[in-house]
C-alpha cells in the first residue's frame, strides 16, 4: 500500500506503475473517491463546530429564543448522522483501492509483460557433463526406491509427493544446513506454522488478488499460507519497534501450501510443483532507507547463490521485468537452478524488496532517530524450498551406477557420507 499523499502528488507515476505491472486499478477513480471523502469529511467537521457553536448559546438565551436552538441542534444532529453512511462506503472504497495500489518499481527494473521479458543478469558454476545418459529426478527416486507417486495419488491426489528412505534424509539435511548457515549469518532461525488469518495475507500483499491460491478451512478464518512470509511478515503487526529492534532478520522454517490454481498442466510430473511443501525463508524488516533496503537485498540474494554454491549446483540469476514481479515489489530477483533432465534452469529462489508497501499494510513502523514514528522497509528471499531443490540436487549429483554424490558441505548433514542410494 502507498501512502495516500503519495499518490495524490504522483498520480503519474502511480498510473504508470499500475500499467507497466499490469494491475487493473484506476488512479483517477480512486483520486475522485478520496476527493469526495475530503469534502464529506470537511461537511461533517462544519456542521460539527456549528452544532457545537450552538449548544454553547442555548444556556445564554433568552426562553423565546431557545425552542429554536435546540431545534437547530437537533436538525444539525440529524444531518451529521445521515452523513455517516456515504462516508462509511467511502471510507471502506479506498481503503479496498489503496490495497490494490501497486509499488513503484526501482529504475532498473525493465519492463515487460510476463516472466518471457525477465533479463538474466549472470551464470555461475560448471553445468554437469556426464559421460552416461542422465535420469530425471523421478527416474533416480524411483530407482532408488525412494518415491512411491502411485499410492501417494491415490491418497492425495494430484501435485502430491512422498519420500522413502535415503532420499527422506536429503530432504532434511538440505533444510536443517540452509538453517545452520543462515543462522551462521545472523539470521533468527524461526519455525513456524503456516496457519494464519486473513489479515496477514493482506499484510504480505497476497490479498486481494490472490485468495485462489490459498487452502480455506471449512468454518475457520484461519487458511494455510503459500509461503512462512505471510504469518512471519505479521508478526509484529500493529507494533512500535524501537530502532535498536532493527533489522529483524529471521529464517523460518515452514510447510507451505499452494492450491496451483491456474497451473494446470504445468510440472505435472514430479517435485517441482507440489501442493505442500517445506521452505526456509530469509525475512528482513529494516529501517525505511532505499540504501539500507538495497543492501539487504543484496545479502539475502548472495545468501541464497552461497547456499547453492556450497551444493555445488550451476545456477543463474535473472531480474523480474515489471509484468512478473507483483504488485508490491520495489525489486525482484529470481534465482534458477539447472535441471539437466529438461536442459533448463527452473526457478529455486525469489528474492524481493518492497520498500514500505508490505509494512504499509501490516502496519509495522518503528521510532526513527529523530523520534518519528515510521513504516519499515520488508524483504525476503527463499533460503531453500524442498522438495523442490531436490530435483536439481538429485540430478545433478548423479552418478553413473545411479548413486548420488553428496556435496561436501551437506555431508556432516548425513553423517558423514559422501554417497547415497544403492549402485
Ligand atoms: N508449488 C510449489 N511446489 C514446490 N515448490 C514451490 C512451489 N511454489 C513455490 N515453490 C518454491 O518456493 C520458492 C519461493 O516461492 S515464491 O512464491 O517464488 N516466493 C516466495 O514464496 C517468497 N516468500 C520467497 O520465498 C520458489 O522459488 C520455489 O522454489
């Protein structure tokens, strides 16, 4: 959410930013619905001060005089209380179009429509030659005996997924190293559930817009959240932090739920895209500087590249264009991992900077040097997402005989070992 001021005073490049990410909200609407609130607002506040005015003379006046100043105090009465209505929907209008306000994106990022228009910034690490035909990750787990998708579906459905064995272990260590190295860089490890209420996916910016992609509970208000980011965003909802509290910088180890609605079709086969899975987020809440923002975005981003670094997996970067980085984000940076079995890099992470927006809506602010009382800037960054990171890792860390070489800093994970599966 911008501030209203904001907008009033930029309405261009608000407008622009509505266009160039692709979110249907009209500016002018809202700026006529803000007018019409201001003069509402000042109607009532005369007729207030009159009512007011008013009473005051009533004990001063004559008996002849005073049947009519009651009157007129009562009329007045009248008057305000009809009011209230049209100022309630007015009020209940904009806030429901301010939620809809996109973020400004940052000069850099470029614009386009879709992820198509994404630009890759870099490439880092050796992609794997192998010297036998490689196996997709739903070969080698079936292999290993480490999946069993046929009695899973009939379970679970569809974008369900089961792990056995060795592959069980991998998963876990892959979460358990991404909580020890970003608690090793500071962050709080948090675990977390993934149940929140309505207001925290508004607070994220998930809502509105988003309410298809959520599991509800029949008869609760709570639902299951996509991402830890929604209820740890939340956490400090409605709260004055100090600036001494800043910058709060979590990792949070979560289920995650998506319903995919609207994917179908798409990575149907295996772990890429599932219904629930397992996720360390990297959360930042910090002071509200441009300057300091871009700075921990820079840290979670080469978080995330020295986590993929250490599994020894070739990844790139590439810089969401503005039809693919969501209302809210100032900035937005995905992170693709290579997958050898369909020669692509596939997105693993996403990082992103959203300035004040989240904080906005969330209400989350802090007393700054000078004893203002400020909304705070929010980021966050995928640490790992399982079983997601899994199709990469198994992929490519196999070997010929169909074992799985297991990366030097996963290791102590496993105990000990530098190999899993059976030849
Ligand atoms: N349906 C899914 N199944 C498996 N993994 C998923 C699914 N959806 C997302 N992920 C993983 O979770 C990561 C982050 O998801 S995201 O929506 O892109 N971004 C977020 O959730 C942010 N909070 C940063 O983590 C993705 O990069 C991907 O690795």
């Amino acid at each position: 959410m911008l501030d209203l001021k904001f907008i009033r005073e930029n309405a261009g490049a608000v407008r622009h930013a509505a266009q160039v990410k692709g979110v249907d909200i009209d500016i002018d609407d809202l700026l006529r619905v803000d007018r019409e609130l201001v003069d509402l607002k000042q109607r009532v506040e005369a007729m207030q001060a009159e009512r007011n005015a008013n009473a005051k003379l009533v004990p001063k006046a004559t008996p002849e005089e005073r049947p009519a100043l009651i009157q007129r105090g009562k009329d007045l009465a009248e008057e305000i209380k009809a009011l209230e209505p049209a100022l309630r929907a007015h009020e209940d209008t904009l806030k429901l179009m301010l939620l809809r306000v996109p973020n400004i994106p940052h000069p850099s990022v470029p614009v386009g429509k879709d992820d198509s228009e994404n630009v890759e910034l870099r490439r880092e690490g050796q992609l794997p030659e192998f010297d036998f035909t490689p196996l997709d990750h739903v070969d080698l787990l079936e292999k290993q005996g480490w999946s069993d998708p046929e009695r899973v579906a009939r379970v679970s459905g569809s974008r369900s997924y089961l792990l056995k064995g060795e592959a069980v272990m991998l998963e876990m260590a892959v979460l358990m190293f991404a909580m020890d190295f970003l608690a090793g860089r500071g962050f709080t490890p948090l675990s977390t559930t993934a149940l929140a209420r309505p207001d925290a996916f508004v607070g994220s910016g998930h809502f509105p817009g988003g309410e298809d992609q959520v599991y509800k509970i029949e008869g609760d208000e709570l639902m299951l959240a996509g991402t830890a980011e929604v209820p740890v965003n939340s956490l400090y909802a409605g709260e004055q932090l100090s600036l001494d509290q800043l910058p709060v910088t979590f990792a949070a180890i979560s289920a995650a739920f998506r319903s995919e609605a609207g994917s179908a079709g798409r990575d149907v086969r295996g772990l890429i895209r599932v219904h629930e899975f397992r996720k360390v987020e990297q959360y930042v809440l910090c002071e509200a500087s441009e300057e300091v923002g871009l700075e921990w975005f820079a840290k979670i981003l080469g978080n995330a590249e020295a986590l993929l670094a250490a599994l020894e997996l070739p990844y790139r970067v590439v810089q969401n264009c503005t039809g693919d980085m969501g209302a809210g984000k100032v900035l937005m940076y995905d992170i693709e991992t290579w997958v050898p079995s369909e020669q692509v890099y596939r997105e693993t992470h996403s990082c992103s900077y959203l300035g004040d927006w989240q904080a906005r809506r969330t209400g989350l602010r802090y007393r700054d040097a000078g004893g203002k009382l400020v909304f705070a800037h929010t980021l966050n960054n995928t640490g790992v997402a399982a079983p997601r990171i899994l199709v990469p890792l198994l992929e490519n860390h196999q070997q010929a005989d169909g074992t799985i070489r297991i990366p030097e800093a996963l290791r102590p994970y496993l105990g000990g070992r530098a190999v899993i599966g059976q030849p």
